[in-house]
C-alpha cells in the first residue's frame, strides 16, 4: 500500500513559534517535485512531541492541501496512551490523512499485552488504515517482530515503519510479514540501500527533507536492482548527513543539532524561511548553520528556484 | 511550600471508562479525613498517560472541589514538549491548582540546556508554580541535583518531587536546596521513613491511595524524631506494598499490576467502586484482586465505614 | 591482512569438562576442509570466559598444530585490565599465534582514555599484531568509530572486529579507516552479506562453526560482486540460525542457549563428540537438541564423513 | 559471622607498577588501628580488575600476614565464569582468606539459573566460605533478592556484599535473609547509616581506606541506636567523598577518579608512598591531587604518624 520514499516533513515554524504555513507548502510542493511517494506529517522530524494539537492539526492540513492527492498522507498520532492517540487519529481522519502512524505506549512502561491490546483497540476506533512505528530511541521498547507479525497477520495494521537502526530486527519483520500485504518502511538515512536490498518497500529519511531526490535516486536505483547505483547514493546521503553533527554537542543535545541542521539546511536551499525549532529545542548558532550550509553546498545541492 | 503525606490520587473509572466522579470524591474524602497535607492529581499513578485532557480536567476539578481548600492540590502537566505542558499547566491554573508538577521533556531525548530552558519557559509562562518531577524510569533521563539547585536558585521551582528510588541523588538535591525554601518531596513507598530522615519534606507515595493513615503516621513519627515508629509503620507499608506483586507478570507489565492493585484495594475497602484501569493496562483477573484483598485484610486495613 | 571467513571456534568438551582435543582437532580439520581463510581461538563462542588459563592455552595450542600453518590463527586474550590481558596474548605470541583479539577493558567502567591507553601499552608489550575486538553487548561499551581511526592510524591494531550487530558503526570503522590498509571483519552471523557489500575484509560468524561452506560461499559470491547469491547464500544460513531459539528461555540465558545449539548442531553432523558447555551454562535438554539437530538437516547439511 | 567495617583496601603501587607491599602493610595497620573488623582484599577498589594473579596473591598474603589472625581477611575471586573463579579462590583459601567474595558470571550474559549454578559449583569445589558480591554496575546484572535468599537458605553463602546502591533491593535481601545467620553488608559509602538503620551487618566502603575512623564511629553510633550521630558521621563522610570529583572527567574516566582520589588522600594522610594506579587507569594531575589534599585537610584528617 505505501511504498516509495516517504520524507517525514519538518514543520517550519515564524519567528514567533507559528507554523510557517507558506514554507510548509513551498517544502511539501519541493518534495513532491522532487517524486516523493508519500508524505509523513508529524513524526519526531516534524517535532511532533513539541508542537500543541492546534499546531499538529495546522500542520496536517497544510500538506494536505497542497499535496491534493497527488501522494498519500501518512499522520503521526503519537501519545502516551491509547485514548490519547485515539483523539490525535481521529482528527487526523477527519483532516484527510491516508492513515495514522502510531507507536507503543511510553512514559508508563507496559507490556507486549497492553501493547497488542494498544493498537487492537485503536484499529477498532478508527477508520483509517493503522502504521506501526518502532522507535525504541524515543518509546524505550522494541516493537517485536513476532508482534508486528501478529499484527499484520489480523489486519490490524497495514505497514510498519522500523526506525530501530536494527537490520537484524528489521529482517524478523520482512520475514514474519511476507506475503500478508504489510509494507515495511525503514527510518534509516544510512542504512536505506541495504534495507532495500532486504525487502523493504520505502524509505522515511529525516534528511529526504535536505535531498529528496537523492533518496527518489536511491530508491529507484534499488528497485531496479542497480545495487552499485544505490550504494553510491547511500555513499553521498551519509555525508550529507554529517549536517547533524554541526552543532557542538556540549551546549544542546543530538535532537537539536539534528533538526536545527534540517532547518538550516532547508533555509541554505531557500525552501523554507527560517531556521527556528520549537521549546525546548535550541536552534543552532550562526556558526553552526554556516557549516551545515558548506556541507550542503559541497554535496552539489543547489538552491531552489522560486 | 508543600509538606507532608501528599497522595497522587487514583482515577477511578466507570465500567465504559469515563471518571467516576463520586468515588474520585469518596477517595478524596477518604484521603483529607486520614489527615494527609495535600493532593496530587494527575500522577502516573493517576493514570495521566492513560487520560485524554478532558478526563485529566474532570478529575482535577473533581478533587479540587471536594477538597475545597483543605489542602494544597497540585496538578500533573505531563507532556512531551514545553508548548503541550503549558497548554496543560495553564487549564489547570485555571481551575484552581496550587500547583503543577512538570517532568522533564521526553520521548525526544534531549540534553541538560533544553531541560533547563523548558523549566524556565514554563515558570514564565505560568502563575502557578512550578513543581519539577524527576522520574527517570518513565522519562529515560535523570534530573541532574546540580539542574534542580539551579532552577531552586532562581526560583524557577518552588518544589522537587523525586521518584527516582536513588536516595543519593536526593541526597544532593537536599543539599544543593538547602537553604533555598524549596520543598522536597519523596515519591518512594518504601523508603519514605529513610528518605524523610535525611530531611524530605513529604512524601507522594501512590499507595497512600490504599492506607494513607499508615503514611501520616509515619511522617509525623518521622517529623517527632521517633525513627523506631516510623520505621516499623514503613516495614507495615512496605508489606503491603506486596500488592503490586499480586498480578502474574508473564500476562501483564508492572504498570497494570501496580495500578491494578491499587484499585483492587480501594475496591476491597470499600472506597472506590470499581478496579477498571484505562487503556491500554490490562485488569487484574478475579484471582489475583482476590488475593491483594487478603494482603490489605492481613495488614489490618477494615472497610472504610460509609 | 586478514581476511575472508574466520569462524570461531567452539571448544568441545569431554565429560568431565576437560578440553576434547580429538574433537577440536576434527573440528579444526572440518573448517580447513571448508575452505576458511583463518581460525579465530577463545573468541566468545570459544567459551573464553568459561575457560581457565590452561585449557585457554591447550585449545590454542589444539588449533595452531591441527592448521599448522595453512591459515593465520588468531587468538583471543579477553580479559577485564590490561595487564591482565598482556599476560595472555604473551602466551599466544608464544604458542604462535598470528595475533591478539583484545576488546576494551570491562568490569570496571573507564573512559575513553582509558581504552586508548590499554591498547597503545598492549601494542607497546607485544610483536604479535593487535585486533580491536567491539563487542559492547559482553563489554557494556562501544569502541568509537573514531577511536578505532587512531589506532589504526597509528599502527596500533591491524584489524577490527566488530561484533556491535550495528552496521551504522561499523560503515564508520570502515570510513575511518579507509586507505589504512587495516581489515575489518564483521561478526554479525546474519548480516555478513550486508557488511561486505559496505566493504567488509571478512567475517567471524560463531555460525560458520556448523556450516563453514555456506559462509565460505556467501563469501565468495560477494567478492565477486553477485548479490543475489550472496544474499541467497545470507537467507538460507539466517534460518539455520534459528537453531539457537531451541532451547527454552524460560530455562537458561541467551548463551546457553547460542552455545549449547551450536555443539549439538556440530554432534549431529559429526563433527565432535560431546555437547557439553562449560559451567556456568547450561546444557540443552534432549528435546531441545533434537530439534536442532531437525533444523541442521531441514538444511540440508549432512553428517561429516570421516 | 562478618560485621562492622570491612573496608575493601587499595592495592598501593611502585613506580614501575608492582605492590608497594611495605605501603600495604601500613594501610593494613592503619585500618587495623582504627578498629576495623574485617579487611577485604581484592576488590574493585583494590583495582582487582587491573591485577594479575600474581599481584592479586601477593596483595593477599601481605594483607594476611599483617593482619594476623586479628580480624578476618575476605579475598575477591573476581572473574569471567566458574572454573576461573574456582582458581583463584582456592589460592586464596591456601593463602589463608576466611572467606571469598564472588560476583555473578559477567562478560557474556547469562540468567538467573546460571547464577545459581555457579554459586553451587563453587560451594561444592571449597572449603572456605562463599560471600555473593552484587556490583550491578560492573557485572550488569542485578542478583535478585530471591536467589540470595535461596542461596542463604542452602547454606551455599555464608554473606552478601551490596554494592548496587539501590536501599529497596537491599531491604529485600534483608527481609529474604532474616533469620538464616546470613551478613548483609552494603556497600555504599554515602548510605551506610541509612543501611545500618534498615539492619545491616556492616559497611565495606572505598572511602574507609581514607577515614576508617569515621566509618568506624558511624558503625559505633548506629549500633548504639544513636541514630542522630550515625547522621551526623555519615554526612562528614559524604562531604569527604567529594575528593571523587577532583578528577576532570572530560579527561578520564570515574574509575580512575574514583581510585586515584583515594590514593592521593592516603599519601596526603601520610599512609603510602605513591598515588600510581594500575594501567589502563590514569593517574591524577598534580592539581587534582592537591585538590584531593585540600578535602582530606577540610575535613579534619591529618596526617597519620608513624
């Protein structure tokens, strides 16, 4: 059902902490020129666990607006319990989105019962199609691939984003959900060609923000089976993403030198306007948002024309 | 500021899981005759994680109006970012908390500067003050002692409540706030007596739900200096502390089982109706209620008289 | 300088816990036979830790006569301080070892100068060539991909052996180590396919124990740039992995369970004798060896000939 | 059978790395004049990890020989698994140790029936007593309060040594325990008077090496029931503990800190002659050491005559 290179949008914001509606449209139409296959709004690039639900829904509305149709719309609905996330899906439904990305429960540590329990529940809430996403980084548990497998298996969910980092976990998902239908999509901006070549159907790279076609080029190259092709991609992208490392790392933490780099980059690009993150993030220095633009600018990215 | 037995409240539900307000106001009267010194709503105990926002305000404004200024009622404002702690922070304020208590952010790791400027930006944006919430096994991160003094030195915080387990840490925010009018407050069931003889001002120990006499016994032994009493009336509680053990881990996580418990109890003695816990934590079957109800019975607890 | 499929070595036991030399000794001549490029001695699978200095030396000793000199042995000296350590890659160096296998110190957490200096005094203290040994899942910490740069930069070590199941890491170790002329071998058993399309020299599967030729061609297949065969070779070797979910969980620990099927994986292809492990793991039961040995010949892997 | 204070001693170094015995056997009559009951060699702060066996046994009959038969001498048999272990506790039980103190398998991980097996195993192969050494943070496993009861129970150890800090698993091991002549001695230098309140049989604190006097004093008060001075002891001592920090840590790591602080207390005291710790860990600077003297002398400690 999803397939394809899937960016999770950042959310660009005024000076005054807004969503930066007009550079939210000039980055969703940059990414849909570019041959994007889907669209996901609201992940943790999209500094979802910092926007308010006013904002979260601004956002959402936006893309959907722009994107017409052209692509799906995948809505992260992440909360810390089920009704929770049932209220954040159900507004997602109502604005449009294609389905709703959800991962396990967090802050209360449950169990792989009130896991299963968490995502049947919120299956039969919805009209949406659900997507599982596993971030063990930010829930602090990892989605099971025997549970994914169950899951998948009862039509309780139609893919699973795999943000782990953990091919090994990934193959125990590509394997436990063949044949049922389930698209499995990686987070990964480094590991993407080899996540292909396992069997994955799409990618949601942070930094498919900063060089969507690069990633429509990896993705491509990977489907056709130019394995050298993809690799070489891969190669340029995770230079690239040295960007997350311009921010010195003694004055803010990796979530702000990441996302602060996006931004940067996006600005060095003339995509989006500003390069402001949401509390409690810090934006990076003008120092740091030089150097992000020099490696931008190394990596052949040109500014887009208006 | 705050001292004393301060019990983070239990939410009881109605069998559709909606509050079930006349028992919310059974338990609170409950709690106020046993004499404790304040109420804290929206704990993890509370089953905040678990409550969409209308829940959360029907039950503070529940406790709130029963309590009728008896006490201070303080007010969990628990959210990933610093603009969705502030939305919470303010309903609150507006229905007439004393205070709300604030984690550090989670689910986005981020490093000690964004703690610090997510304190600071919600104390500038509030009335009410702020209580700062360490509890590293729910956030994945540790509120640094030297952190809590800063934000006590500019009185950023008017409170700290630990739930950490680690009475060093405690030890050094004791230390770091001496001096500072700062209160600070123990979330440990079972090592409240030693916490509170180290100079804790108080104790939030969720299950002062089930015997908040056992706890105000204990602080005002701990406070007369009788460390005999207090201990012995701790090494009671603890016992019944068992409870939490009650539920068979191999069918749900620790989180069902411990608030599971809790109601089972209440349940047993009479003050709330019914055990239901929200989604996505699982109940406690038939035979394990029964078996917490022999524990409150074994440590003497009698139905409380209507 | 290293290369190609070093498997390593499981040391097979008599029935009073004594090295089994006859079985090591076939087992030594099965994976020459196979065509391997090198011999990894008392690496984890080897039951290292298990093992006191004496059998450490005998199996050591076992393998370097049985290879006599056909490949390149190289010897693991895993122990918790550098001392410690020196004095048993001495004892490899003396009984002919091609080189030392040698992670950072564990036990007692240090820094990372710490473990620049452990290495830089060990390479001081020895002729025999040093290999970094990343293995953070035994050591509780993960040798920087930066750190690994400098020491081979330095001539310090002549290879790396990661272990880390992270291949983000290990594309690090791989760039950091670019044009240094230092190899690095991946020690994942499922991912081997994956890591030499990144670049890998070779791989340390505990797996090649028990079918040497699948690695050895999944190995060629990838050096010769085919992909598709060596991804096949890659599928067909992940699921005789499964042979180490034999054993019940609920019984023994992860290693038990690892190391018990891959003996009883290698008696029932004839290789060695016995199933024994070396105390504290325990052995399968019956049940659980008869079903690996069903997944060995679901494999297709027939019993050895003498 | 063991009580009071049983400092776990620095091992005391040359220039050249070797035991400086006549230091030893100086730090051995300064705790033995201070009233220690008991002395532990070999342990983590005896830099165990760092020593090799022949040092280990050199540090042991010093200790011995020293001490005479006036308080029991407990020796750390600190290694990977069993049959290593077993080794160097039957030297030290031939150097004449009345008991050996024995942590869980670490290295490769193992489960909790494997912890039980190698505790038995080692019970069967000695004459001299068993002591379990839980140090979570160096073994990465917690013993569970339950095993160390069933290990009491059988008589497979003779006492427990907590180090993990964590006063709610300690009050489980008491409880677990109770009854059964097992010693329960915490480990922490910080909550001695806490542990001692909650019934433990006494205190093996790295920081006794440097103020055994105090530690005995607290040991004193608490038996006495003289809560206020065990208080009061103990908070001079936590200040004291401030000599930890001294070290920069974005230069080493907290071991070498930890250890190197309490080694240039001594020679600031006047006990043994050089601060060197064992490689990989790093020695002091010459300005941390001076800040180490600067507490030593704040705190009241002079320098002991000879």
């Amino acid at each position: 059902m999803f397939h394809g290179v899937v960016p999770p949008l950042c959310t660009p914001l005024t000076a005054d902490g807004a969503v930066d509606t007009a550079s939210l449209e000039r980055l969703t139409a940059f990414l849909l020129d570019a041959g994007v296959h889907g669209l996901f709004v609201g992940g943790s690039t999209g500094e979802i666990a910092q926007l308010p639900d006013a904002m979260r829904d601004l956002a959402l509305r936006t893309v959907i607006a722009t994107a017409a149709g052209q692509v799906p719309v995948l809505a992260g609905a992440i909360d810390t319990g089920t009704l929770r996330v049932l209220e954040h899906a159900r507004r997602a439904q109502e604005l449009g989105a294609d389905a709703v990305v959800v991962t396990a429960p967090f802050y209360v540590a449950v169990g792989e019962a009130e896991v299963a329990a968490h995502y049947r529940r919120l299956h039969a809430g919805l009209d949406v199609p659900l997507v599982a996403y596993d971030i063990p980084s930010n829930v602090g548990w990892k989605l099971p691939g025997s549970l994914v497998a169950e899951l998948a298996r009862d039509e309780v969910i139609v893919a699973v984003k795999d943000s782990s980092g953990d091919l090994e976990g990934f193959q125990q998902v590509l394997d436990g959900t063949a044949g049922l239908g389930v698209s499995c999509l990686t987070g990964s901006e480094t590991l993407a060609d080899l996540a292909m070549s396992r069997g994955a159907d799409g990618i949601v790279p942070g930094l498919g923000n900063v060089d969507p076609h690069g990633y429509v080029r990896l993705y491509e190259a990977a489907k056709a089976g130019d394995v050298t092709a993809a690799r070489r991609e891969q190669a340029r992208l995770t230079r690239l993403f040295g960007i997350i490392d311009a921010a010195d790392r003694t004055r803010v933490g990796r979530v702000s030198g990441a996302l602060g780099a996006f931004k940067a980059a996006l600005v060095a690009r003339g995509v989006i306007r500003h390069p402001y993150t949401q509390a409690p993030l810090l934006p990076l220095t003008a120092d740091e948002a030089a150097a992000v633009g020099a490696i931008v600018a190394d990596a052949g990215l040109e500014p887009v024309r208006p």
